[in-house]
C-alpha cells in the first residue's frame, strides 16, 4: 500500500482531548481525517492536489515514485519548485483553473532525461467549497509506459509476423527458378565441355546460384517459426562440441583457446541442437573476426537474475503458465582479441541480413538472438574498436521440466 509524502505522509492525529475529556466533534474530524488518508493512501494511482495559488497541498507516496521525485517536497511549496522537473505537468495544474471542460482522460509525455519519456494518462478535478468557489485542483495519474511499450511491442510482432509470410513466399518462388538456372548450366557445360573460358563462366554462375540459394535457405530460417524443443541437458559439452566445430571450419594456428567452465553448473532446460548452434555462430564470428592470430576465451558461471534476492524473475509476463519464474541465468561469454566493433554497427549486429563480412549473409546473428530469445534469454554484445568484442548469452537456470517451447 502507498504511503503519503511528505506532503501528507503518516497516521493522522490521534482524537484531541480537552481538559482530559475527549472532544467528540473533534475525535469525529479526526477519525474522517483518518478515513480519507487512508482512502489515498490505498488508491492504485499517484494522486497530486494543489489550492488555486499554485502550492502544493498533498503529493501521495505512488505519485512521488511515478514523478520519479529526489525529495517528497512539503505541503505549501509552489508547484513550480516542487514539480521543477515536469513543466508541462505544471502547466496543466495551472490551466486547470481556466478551463470550463476538464479532460476526464488525458496523456502527456514527461522528460525524465535527454533519451527518456515517460507517458502518464490522467484525470484532473477541481475542489469547491460549498458555496461554489473553486479553490483547489487534483491530478489522479498512472504510469502508461509500460502500457504503450507492450501495444508497440504488439504491433511489431503484427508487422513482423506479415514480413516474414511475405519474405517466405518471396524465399519459395526465388528457390524454383534458382534451381532450373542450376540444371541449365550443368547440361550446357556437359555439351560445351569441361574445360575452356565458356566453361569457367558456367562454374561462376553455378557457385553463384549456390550462393543465392545458401542465403535464401538462411533467410527461411529465421522467418519462419523455429520450434523448441525442452529438455535436461548439461551446458558444458554443448560448448565443447560447438568450439570443436567451430575451430574445424575455422580455426588458424595462432588462434588461443582459453575455456574457463564451471564444472558446478547443473543442468537445465535447454534445445540441445539450437544452443549448440548458438555458440558456433558466435565463436566462429569471433575467430574470424580474429584472422590468423588472437585468443578465444569462453567463460561459464551461473549469475543471478534480476530481483533474485526478493521474488523469482518472470521474462515474459505473457507466458507465465508455460514459462516458471527462476532466480539464477546460466551465463556463457565468448571474448575476443579481435578488431572491436564500431558503435555505429553494434546496434545493427542482430538485424537480419546485417553484415560485414564479404560473401556473409547476415542470418547467424539474428538467428543466434531469435533462438536465445526463444529461451527466455538474454544475447548481448560489448566492444569497442581495437579492444575486441564481448558476447554474453544469458539462459534461464530452469531444472524442472514444466517449461513448454
């Protein structure tokens, strides 16, 4: 339950006594006193008033943490000082006293910072004795950001779902022609021969053709649903097993590996084949990214999820049946020595079909994030240009099998 500020924080006063009797008009003002602190103490919203000169009269404790407010301000500060943060905030306080038709439902968006917005939808009232005169107003206020991400974030998985049916039948029509341009070359260089400039050509097409069709079959990948599939496994030689590949397809002399896993790390639910794949992608980017020479280090531990030391951590709020809270990631890094990434590039690093490698199709990243993502995890990458690059891919620590893909 929110307390008030200090614009009206704690119990009211006890019943008054008079000369050692209790006074009852006075214990009875006391006891509605009571009553309406209590009734703004519960209310689910932060609740703000002010008299008609523009000084605060209260400021509830809910409504101090959604203004995000350094000190509770005092009953009697001019709103102009307690509110120094929010100006448009304060215009709306003082035009309330100058409108005929206050908004029963409004938003406006405060600057919490060069970078932050919060929304906050409410509704103003003013306060008038009995008489009429309108000597006060009220703001009643909720946070709506986290309303307005999840509606943004719907609408983004509505635009996304679209793109991928349409980027799936582009994928599917592309593939047959490709495959009749294949056969076209093979029989025209079996009737002009094996050897010569015209068959030289031929292959080039061909290697193309098998380049395209490489990065379609990339592309269908991610657009199109990737089913998980749960089960127990233990995380270590899943990251043997990948590195192994990994240094097969790309592995240089002068390239280091230092594995630092922690043998105490359980096993936990997991899509054995997608994490597996996960770490390939990142460590062969990373040994490229390294050419001939540098040092691979691969770190293994168990950290705690965000709120772990109060309740069990949720990622998605949406998926709470088929998804249990946890309280510990399991957390692999993969470092390099390599050239670093440029700042203006690591946003872009997990958009599908982003890249900077010559003949690079862009896909193992995204990939590598969508399936993390399917998990329940966390994928992120820290770098700076001649400082090599940090990818950390955070899992839940999940041991029981209740979790549905």
């Amino acid at each position: 339950m929110a307390r008030l500020s200090a614009a009206g924080r704690g119990k009211a006063a006890d019943p008054v006594w008079v000369a050692g009797n209790p006074s009852e008009e006075t214990a009875g003002r006391s006891r509605d006193d009571r009553f309406l602190r209590d009734l703004v103490d519960g209310m689910r919203c932060g609740v703000l008033s002010v008299d008609r000169g523009g000084r605060l009269v209260m400021l509830n404790e809910l409504g101090s943490e959604i203004l995000e407010l350094e000190h509770a301000p005092a009953p009697g500060t001019p709103i102009e000082q307690a509110l120094r943060r929010h100006p448009r905030l304060i215009q709306v306080l003082r035009e309330s006293f100058t409108m005929s038709n206050l908004p029963n439902r409004a938003e406006i968006d405060l600057r919490y910072g060069p970078h932050r917005d919060k929304r906050i939808g409410f509704t103003l009232s003013l306060i008038a004795d009995d008489a009429g005169r309108i000597y006060g107003a009220a703001v009643f206020f909720k946070d709506l950001t986290q309303v307005e991400h999840k509606e943004e974030q719907d609408r983004l998985k509505d635009r996304l779902a679209a793109l991928g049916r349409m980027a799936a039948n582009l994928a599917h029509e592309m593939r047959n022609p490709l495959a009749s341009i294949k056969v076209s070359c093979s029989l025209l260089k079996r009737r002009l021969g094996e050897s010569g400039d015209t068959a030289e050509l031929i292959d080039k097409i061909m290697s193309e053709v098998v380049r395209l069709n490489r990065t379609i079959t990339s592309s269908l990948d991610f657009v199109r649903p990737l089913p998980t599939s749960l089960e127990l496994a233990q995380v270590q030689p899943v990251i043997l097993e990948a590195l192994e590949v990994a240094r097969g397809r790309c592995g240089r002399a002068g390239v280091r590996f230092d594995t630092q896993l922690d043998p105490s790390v359980p096993a936990f639910l997991m899509d054995r084949g997608q994490i597996r794949q996960v770490f390939e992608n990142l460590f062969l980017n990373a040994m490229q990214a390294m050419g001939d020479s540098g040092t691979l280090t691969v770190q293994l531990a168990v950290v705690a999820a965000p709120g772990a030391a109060s309740i069990p951590y949720r990622p998605d709020e949406e998926d709470t049946d088929s998804w249990p809270a946890f309280d510990s990631y399991v957390q692999v890094r993969v470092v390099d020595t390599g050239p670093g990434i440029d700042e203006k590039l690591r946003d872009r690093l997990f958009y599908p079909f982003f890249t900077t490698k010559k003949g690079g199709s862009g896909v193992g990243l995204s990939l590598s994030k969508k399936i993390v993502n399917n998990h329940r995890g966390l994928l992120d990458v820290e770098s700076r240009p001649g400082a090599g690059a940090a990818f950390t891919v955070r899992l839940p620590l999940v041991t029981t099998a209740t979790a549905e893909g």
